[in-house]
C-alpha cells in the first residue's frame, strides 16, 4: 500500500495529524484506488520530526522538508 513520510525541523507543522490524514488521502487519490476500507486503512503518512540541527545543509540552513513516497511503480504516472 501506498506510503508517505515527511521529515521536518520540530515545529515546521502546526498540526501533524492533519497533514498527515490530508497526504494519505492525497495519495489515495493520486492513485486512484477505490474508497473502500482496505484501502483507506492501509494508506498512510508519517511526520517525523527532527530535532534542531538534526536537518542541514552545507551552509547551515535547515528550513528543509523531506517527502518520500513509496508506492507501487508506475502508481503516480497514470493520466
């Protein structure tokens, strides 16, 4: 089933539910599986959140969000 994982500094999101329920739905829909049960209770989103100076890049900044998608191949590429 399809997943999704966001990795941001602690604090980015105001409410982590929320974004998490609206990115399975969003993948849910992308995909274009039907609304059914089995579906909607094995697709899912994860919001890690990572300490201060856990995110950075070569110059320090850490204002970065990560998403990654795992699905089946070829899920996101449909018309």
């Amino acid at each position: 089933m399809p997943m999704i994982d966001v990795y941001a500094t602690a604090g980015t999101f105001a409410d982590k539910h929320r974004l998490a329920a609206d990115l399975a739905a969003a993948v849910m829909a992308v995909e274009q599986v039907p609304d059914i049960p089995m579906f909607r209770q094995n697709t899912a989103a994860f919001v890690h959140e990572l300490p201060a100076g856990d995110l950075s890049n070569v110059d320090g900044g850490s204002n970065y969000v990560r998403v990654q998608v795992l699905t089946n191949a070829g899920a996101l590429d449909r018309g």
